[in-house]
C-alpha cells in the first residue's frame, strides 16, 4: 500500500515489520538496525498442478498459451517470496509477451534476412564458399543475445513490485550487449582468470542501473574479492588441461599418437565435466555472496547465507528424481500406448500403418504425439517442484535485508511501458526460463 504521494507508509517506531529482526550494527551509538528476514511460502504440490495444466494449454495451443504459461509460473514464484513477510508482486501479462514476441520476429527477420543476404554475397565473392558468411553470421547474433537478455531483464523488473512499490532498469541493452562481448573475450583469451573481472563488472553494470522505486541500487566491492572462488575450478582446470596435454603429447612408448590422444581428450573430458561442474558451482555460490554482501540501496544493505553443498546437493538429487521419475512415467505411457496400438489394429500391427491419414492411422499417429509432449510436460513440471523450487526456497530463505528502516523514504516511481516486453528474448530462443 502506498500514501498519495507515493511514499511507502512507515511502520510506528515500536512496531517493526513482520519478520524482522534487531541486530547490532558496527555504527558509533551502537543503535540496532532493523534486519528483514525472507519467507519462502510455495509448496510443491500447487505448483506441480499449475505447471501439468499450463504445460498442456500450451501443447494444445501450438505453443501459443507458453506466455501466459511463464506469466502465471512467475506470479507463484513471485508471490511465494517474501522479505519481511511482504510477498512479491509480478504484474506483466501474457499478451505483452505475445506481442513483443510479434515485434521482435519482425525485427529480426528483416535485420537477419538484410545481414545474411549481404555476408552471403560477400562470402561468395571474396572466399569463393559459404563458410565464411556462416561463422560471421553466428558471431553477428552474438551481441543480439546479450542485448535480448538485457531487455528481458528490464521488463521483468518493471513488472516486477514489493510493498507496492516497483522495480525499474534504465536503458542500456547496447552499452551491456558490446561490454559483455569485451569481457568473454578477455575471459576466453586468458584462460578463464578474467573470469571474476567479467562476473563483478557484467554485474555492477545490470546493479548500478537498477532502481526500487526512486532509489538506485549499487554494486560495491572489487573484483578481487571473487578470485578466491574460482581457485577450486582453475585447479580442476589445470588439472584437466594437463592430463589432456599429456595424453596428447606422449604414449606409452612417448611418442606421437592421434588414437592415444583422442583417447586421452575424450577420456579427460568425460572423467573432469563432474568435478568442472561442482568447481563452477561452487564459485557461482560463493560468488553470489560477496556481490549480494556488496550491494546496496542508500542506507540499505543485504546478506545471504546461501550454502554450495546445499545448491549442489539440489541439482544432483533434483535432477536424479527429475530423470527417475520422467523415465518410470515414460516408460508406462509408451507400454500403454503400444498396448492401446495392439488393442486398435491386432498383432498385424506395423509402423507402416501410422503413414495412413485416415483411420487409424490419423488417430495413432495425433495419439503418438500427445504421449510425446505429455512426457516433456512431466519433465518441466517434475524439473520445477525438485529443482527450481528448492533453490528458489534456499536462496530467499537465507537472504536478509540490513537497514531496513531506509524504506520508509522510497517513493513510487512511474511504470515502464516497455511495450517489446521479452520479444527479443523469446525470438532467440532465451525466453524458456522464468
């Protein structure tokens, strides 16, 4: 709720808000600064019965139904988050997305048409063969997936309200899209030791444009302070490179082999994905608590208290019962439906006859595909209440928000229209998530 003039209404002094803690600060008079504690209110078994019934909306829809599938899973994921005992609010609706989708697939094919029809010609003069005017096109629409994912971001702020109050970023989609290009270069060309350089600058770029109502967000600290992070994930590395190299290098005779180094790429590959995985993990965790610890809003702060053996032990058991159970489920739906086939057309039964359109083939064949999407569908909604959930629980329940006093002073600030919405997001291919 908010005043008319836009200003959030302040609780009385001895009445703190829900969820609230006093905690010392290191200030002179010792005085104790209000600390909101998060709550994570989703369940599971709400939230699999939203995903099984938008999900099949959207197959039976062509897949026109998936904006207001994202929009209706973001405003339980929204609403199940609240610091302070403040839910959340996503106010965006599915027919901004599908509109910006139509705006951006326009944009797109007249820039993409215009810019292959001209690499094509310029490939086929100068190098005598389309290969060139392929990996130039590619590398084109690399700036185009940086600035998509920039826009989409600012649409989802600026539908985004907490205690009423809305989230906004300021225009910037290039200026990020050509910084991020900058940064993956230096990461890549020095292998991967800029890779906290670009994290802490990619992010103080998003962060130092971002408001709370009247108030901008900034993002503190240095680069620096990230190096620690990635030490399991450069030893890992190091390890991995040297064991290829070696491999690749010298056999057991120690001479030159390309079938004992294909061998030692692919087995090196294989064996160091795991440890590479937990390693990245691990600094991605670790990561997100120093950029959290270093943020802040005037005189607002925050924390978190997020646990890698945690978010690790999420994605593995997460994504086991995921694959266990979509499979036990595929399993049965295919013997059921190769039973039905037995049933419907008797043992003469070929998978030549699903080539007829007419009965039964037409039915057999319209029967195949729901039993193919219905087992996608399984797999996203066992994804989100084994994965998505708990790590959404996770890292809102150990996040807290220091100072929280400073949002008595925060006024409202004007609605972004942002009328493409995630189009550019959707086009690419980069609006699947939530």
């Amino acid at each position: 709720m908010t005043l008319p003039s836009g200003r959030v209404p302040a609780h009385p002094p001895d009445a703190w808000p829900r969820g609230a803690s006093r905690r010392r600060t290191g200030s002179p008079d010792n005085v104790a600064a209000p600390t909101l504690s998060t709550d994570f209110a989703g369940r599971r078994w709400p939230l699999f019965k939203l995903s099984i019934r938008t999900g099949l909306l959207t197959v039976l829809t062509v897949g026109l139904y998936r904006f207001w599938m994202k929009t209706r899973l973001r405003r339980f994921y929204w609403s199940s988050i609240r610091p302070g005992g403040h839910p959340m609010e996503y106010v965006g609706q599915g027919i901004e997305k599908l509109l910006g989708f139509l705006i951006a697939v326009v944009i797109l094919a007249f820039y993409i048409g215009i810019v292959n029809l001209l690499l094509m010609f310029v490939s086929f003069s100068l190098f005598d063969g389309n290969y060139a005017a392929y990996v130039a096109s590619f590398v084109g629409v690399i700036p185009l997936w940086f600035y998509a994912r920039y826009r989409a971001r600012r649409y989802v702020l600026a539908r985004t309200r907490w205690r009423g109050i809305r989230f906004g970023v300021d225009p910037g989609a290039w200026g990020y899209a050509w910084r991020a290009m900058l940064y993956w270069g230096l990461t890549i060309l020095s292998g991967t030791l800029l890779w906290p350089l670009m994290t802490h600058r990619l992010e103080k770029y998003r962060i130092d444009r971002t408001w709370f109502g009247d108030r901008q967000l900034e993002q503190g600290g240095r680069w620096t302070g990230l190096i620690k992070g990635m030490i399991p994930f450069w030893i890992v590395l190091a390890l991995v490179v040297g064991f290829v190299v070696w491999g690749y290098v010298l056999t057991p005779e120690g001479t030159f082999s390309t079938e004992d180094s294909l061998e030692a790429l692919l087995g090196g590959l294989v064996i160091s994905l795991p440890f590479l995985a937990i390693a990245f993990a691990w600094y991605s965790v670790r990561s997100f608590r120093v950029l959290t610890a270093t943020k802040s809003a005037g005189p607002i702060r925050f924390e978190s208290r997020a646990r890698t053996p945690r978010v690790i032990g999420i994605y593995m058991l997460g994504f086991t019962a995921t694959w266990l159970l979509t499979s036990l489920l595929a399993i049965v739906l295919l013997v059921a439906y190769f039973g039905l086939l037995f049933l419907a057309v008797g043992a003469e039964f070929s998978l030549d006859d699903l080539d007829n359109l007419t009965a039964p083939g037409l039915p057999l064949q319209l029967l195949g595909f729901a039993v193919y999407f219905l087992i996608f569908i399984i797999w996203g909604a066992f994804q989100h209440i084994f994965v998505t959930l708990p790590l959404w629980r996770h890292y809102a329940e150990t996040l807290e928000i220091v100072g929280s006093e400073g949002l008595h002073d925060i006024r409202q600030r004007a609605r972004d229209e942002h009328h493409e919405a995630e189009g550019f997001a959707e086009a690419l291919d980069l609006g699947a998530a939530i």
